[in-house]
C-alpha cells in the first residue's frame, strides 16, 4: 500500500483517540509498532512492514503528546501503556 493510499485510509481518522482506545483495550502495554498493527488492523489495512512502519511513524508523536499530558507512558522495556495502568508493576 502506497503511503498517499494509506494517508488516505487512516488521516480522518481521530489517531488521539484511537491509540488511547488501543492501548485502554489492551491486556499489557505496548510497543509503537504494536499499536501500529492494531490501528492497521482496526482500519482493514494490510498489517505489512512498510505499512505499520508508517503508522508507527504517525502515532510516535502522538504517543509522545499523550505522555507529556499524563495520558500514557512507558514501562521499563519501553512499551507504552494507558496513565490508568500502573506501569511499575509491570
């Protein structure tokens, strides 16, 4: 899938909500890439490298904006996780 195609599936897209509806849904904390193939997933996309590789490089900024406002943040492996999670203990 060509970037323009899917900047074209994803870019309405509420990508905010999406990723903390991803990550709220999830059962353990995530990578970047990990949320990637969810959203991809979500959307019908094809879950191909070169596909979640473009998504991730989308949601990175995103998940950096929901850390600084307190929504998300990253465990001791790097993955990220919902605020809500207490990410010590995982």
């Amino acid at each position: 899938m060509a970037v323009r195609e899917l900047d074209k599936v994803i870019g309405e897209t509420n990508k905010r909500q999406m990723t903390l509806d991803i990550l709220r849904t999830a059962k353990r904390p995530m990578s970047t890439a990990e949320c990637a193939q969810e959203l991809a997933t979500r959307h019908g996309c094809p879950g191909t490298i070169r596909a979640v590789t473009i998504i991730g490089k989308r949601l990175s900024p995103i998940l950096s904006t929901l850390e600084k406002a307190g929504r998300v943040g990253l465990n001791r492996e790097g993955d990220w996780a919902e605020d809500r999670i207490d990410r010590r203990l995982i």
